[in-house]
C-alpha cells in the first residue's frame, strides 16, 4: 500500500533476487529513495538471506604497518605523508597468531591480515611468512583474510592452497573520482587484483570509503561497479573515513550516520547475498545509530582497539552493544557461494562443463 504515492525505487527493486546487469541510473533512485523507504526495503532483502539478528565479528590485524609507497589521500600509512604513524617490521609469527587466539577469545570468527605495501613484489621472505599465517590460523577453525596490496596468479594460487578464506582489495570509490585519491596505482589494477583473486576460487572482500569529498554519483558509481561484477563480492566494506592529521583529508567533515543508512541499504538491494561490513569509521556512531545500520542490511562488524592503524570499537563495547540489541555472533563460514551465483558459471555449466571455482 502506497497511500497513493509512487512505489519509490527501494519498493521496486527489493526483491531479494541476484542481478549482475544493474544500471547506474537504477541504483541512483534507490540510493535517493526516501530515507524511510531505503531504510524499511533494505531491511525486508537483508532478511530473505540472513538472520538479522546474526553479525559476524572480525579482527583486523596490521602485519606490517607505515612506510608505504602509495599515495592514498586518507592512509596515514603512506610515506608520502608525516603522520603519527611509522615505518615498521613485520610482526614476527608468535605476535600473529597470539593476536589471532586473542581475536577468537573474544568471539571473532573472522581474522583479517593487512599490510601496507603496494604488491608483493620482491617480498618472497614475508609473502613465505605469511603462507604460514594463513595455515596456522585457519587450523584454529576461523576464516582467515589477507590485504597484502596486488597479486599475481602464483600468488594467489599460494594462499588459496594455504586455506585462505577472502582477499580483500578495495575500490575505495568511484572510478571517476579515483584518480583524486590514489594515482600510483590504477583503478583498473585493481579490478584485475580482485579478478586473480575470484580466479584462484579465493572468496572476494571488496568496497570502499564515504567521506572522500565524494559525490552521491560517486557512491552510486562505486555500488555500481561493484554489483555488475561477473560475480558480486562476497563481502563488501563500507567505511566511513576517519581523517587522520597529516593526510591531505584531514580536514574532511566526519560522515552523518544517514549517509551510512544509504550506503548499505544500497548495497544490501543490489546486492542481497553479499556479507555487509560495517567497518572503520564505527567507533564514532553510538549504540541506536550503528542499530539503524544493522537494520539497513549491514551483518559484520571488526571489533578490538584499532582497525588498523586508526581507533575502533573495544571488544567489550561490542559485546555490551550485541547484549542491548539482542544480536547473536555469525558463525563462520568457508563457501565461495557467490561465485557460484554468477551467470557466467551458469553459461559455462550450460555447455556441458562446470569451471566454477566455489
């Protein structure tokens, strides 16, 4: 029941059902529906899917931090920038994997490795190291994600044999306003980054950042991008930026919990199987106003001091928020399932051979 008004787009495109041919201009309605409208739909296809009440907890871990040669606007990691932060070693093993038993103490599922380096070129030692991480990690039955900038097909190849769960590589926005952002390293590295990894039947981590100087358009492109892949990210983080003194976005105005709502009720419609994370950024919305993000179709959260090198949520104020909510922690899981999902699988399938990777 309309009460006499137009269906708005959220209403009309709430089905719950995977589509890969998405148009920008389809998304923008959805995107501008009102708040109310986005906020009820995105809620209503988040639930054909998953348990609103389950959110899966993840710890994100930087192996090796500072000193790194991009130049992303909003990383205080980048040597490109006089930041709090510095160059670093990597962590040795028993740093790891005593922060992954400590992750998983506190009810993480998820263990998230980040490092600050473009690719893994030349880094044979630690890419060594790593291999080993993921191994051990996931012997403690957690999924395991890696961040280690570009990878090649060999390297991919490595960490799916070692049991990596996801490789997350962001988009960051739109590929129109990328170039503002980032310019040592191409957006379309990136889709190639995230195809390697979909190749190598590794489960896909890929979103962005709000709070950019981006446009709406810019957002839209991004979801767009995102939804018309052959196969949708399995995971997809939203963030909203913290600006960091010393960054050129220092003194970008903090994102409004709205703009939040309708990035992920957004992504949700267009996007109905896909893991939602709600992810830096989080510690600066209170209790009701990450609820109103959990309504809107978001079902993961990175919990512990720092995501990082910024500020996060502590595990215990998580914990106090789930009790509020009545939420309960996802379990973990280790399916490529969207991949499976795609028509491009289906096509293949059609002929006689199945070459999906899930």
């Amino acid at each position: 029941m309309a009460f006499g008004r137009d269906l708005s787009a959220a209403a009309s495109n709430a089905h719950g059902e995977l589509r890969f041919d998405w148009k920008k201009e389809e998304i923008d309605a959805i995107y501008h529906s009102p708040i109310m409208e986005l906020l009820y739909h995105g809620a209503n296809v988040h639930r054909m899917h998953f348990d609103p009440l389950a959110v899966q907890q993840c710890t994100l871990l930087s192996i090796k931090t500072g000193g790194c040669s991009e130049d992303c606007k909003y990383c205080p990691q980048s040597s490109s920038y006089s930041t709090v932060v510095k160059a670093q070693k990597m962590l040795d093993t028993g740093e790891v994997l005593e922060a992954a038993r400590a992750a998983k103490a506190a009810g993480s599922t998820r263990f998230c490795m980040g490092a600050a380096w473009r690719d893994l070129a030349g880094r044979k030692s630690n890419f060594k190291k790593i291999v080993g991480f993921v191994k051990e990690i996931r012997a403690m039955d957690m999924e395991v994600c890696c961040t280690l900038g570009m990878l090649n097909d060999e390297q991919a190849g490595q960490l799916k044999d070692a049991g990596l769960t996801a490789y997350n590589h962001n988009l960051d926005t739109s590929r129109e306003y990328y170039p503002k952002i980032i310019t040592t390293r191409s957006y379309d590295e990136r889709l190639e980054t995230i195809s390697k990894v979909r190749e190598a039947g590794i489960s896909v981590c890929s979103g962005g950042i709000i709070g950019l100087g981006e446009t709406d358009t810019d957002r839209v492109g991004m979801l767009h991008t995102l939804s018309t892949m052959p196969a949708h990210p399995e995971s997809v983080p939203v963030n909203a930026l913290l600006a960091v003194e010393g960054t050129p976005l220092e003194k970008q105005e903090p994102v409004k919990v709205w703009d939040m709502v309708r990035m992920i009720a957004t992504a949700r419609i267009v996007m109905p199987k896909t893991m939602i994370r709600l992810s830096a950024g989080r510690v600066r919305f209170t209790e009701p106003e990450q609820a109103l993000c959990f309504m809107a179709g978001a079902n993961s959260i990175f919990t512990g001091d720092k995501l990082l090198t910024t500020p996060n949520n502590k595990f215990n104020a998580d914990q106090q928020m789930f009790d509020t909510l009545g939420l309960v922690p996802k379990a973990a899981s280790f399916k490529v399932d969207l991949a499976a999902d795609s028509p491009v699988n289906e096509k293949k399938e059609c002929c006689g051979h199945d070459h999906s990777h899930a």
